[in-house]
C-alpha cells in the first residue's frame, strides 16, 4: 500500500462531498438518530457548498490522503475561525481529518495531520486548533499524541442534537 498525500482540486467536488458523506456517515452513524445524521449530512456535504469552499482557497485547504489513486481520506484546514485565547495571534483550524475505517491503522490519518502541520508551520502560523467530541477517545489520543492540549469545549449541532466538543489547540514552533 503506497499512501500519498495532494490538494484536492476544485474539478473534484463530487468526489470530496461523497468521501465527507461516507466517512462521517462511518464515524456517527452508531451514537445518532437516522433522521439527525440524514439532515447534517444533507447540509455539510451538499457537493454545491463543497465546491464554494474548494473555491475559496484563500480561506480553505483541502487534503486528500490516496490509496494510488483512490481518495480514502482527507483533512480541511481553514484560516476565518478563531477564540479569543489565541490573543489575535495567526491560527488555523483543522475543522475536519476524516478517514475510511480500514485505513486507520494505516497511517493515512498521520499522513494527513503531518501535511497539515507542514502547511500550518509554511503559513506561519502560531497556533493549530480543533474541535473534537469529547467521547472519541481515539481521536483525542491521537491528537495528544501530537502535543495538542485541551483548552475548552464547545457545542456542536448535529441535526436536532447537541454534542459536546473539546477546544484542542497546538503551539506551532516558527
């Protein structure tokens, strides 16, 4: 298995919105009602709002990590969100890194977080943050893993439900 990372291209939207809808729908699908997980994935995967967001590069960085040339996996950074624990300092988040199941103990996640920090520290950036739900134990050992530390929590809407999320951030050496 030969696992690369790329830029996804705004020609790719289809592919994008179908691999965003997939791997949430893989990830939620056993802690949320049908009709919950139907209504977001509608919203945050409708391939016209993925293809904004494509062309708004100056904002929004999408990564594909590839098994050869199939999409298994990707990251969104964006650079428009920031908290106030930051001070005005330059940030980037890290709203998504999504992965196909069977791809996880492949390092395809660690492929995607390693571009995403390469990214960060050639921005300049001080700082990486993102949110992630406070029961997906993995995920935030994951990110420990990297030196991310807890800073807060907030709330995230799911259809008509409200989960928890922690605030992670990451100092980025300059």
């Amino acid at each position: 298995m030969s696992l690369t990372v790329r830029l996804v291209e705004p020609s790719e939207f289809e592919a994008l919105a179908q691999l965003g809808r997939e791997t949430f729908y893989e990830t939620w699908k056993d802690y949320n009602t049908a009709e919950d997980m139907q209504t977001y994935l509608a919203e945050a995967f409708d391939s016209a709002k993925i293809k904004k967001d494509l062309l708004n590069s100056s904002v929004n960085t999408f990564l594909f990590v590839l098994d050869l040339k199939t999409p298994v996996g990707y990251a969104k950074l964006r650079r428009d969100r920031t908290y106030d624990e930051f001070h005005g300092a330059q940030v980037i988040e890290m709203e998504r890194i999504y992965v196909k199941g069977e791809y996880q103990k492949q390092k395809a996640g660690k492929a995607l977080m390693d571009e995403s920090l390469r990214i960060a520290r050639q921005e300049k950036h001080e700082w990486i943050w993102l949110g992630v739900n406070i029961d997906n134990h993995k995920a935030i050992q994951f990110y420990k893993n990297y030196g991310f530390e807890i800073f807060g929590s907030k709330m995230f809407k799911l259809g008509d439900a409200e989960d928890e999320d922690y605030l992670m951030k990451l100092k980025l050496s300059q």
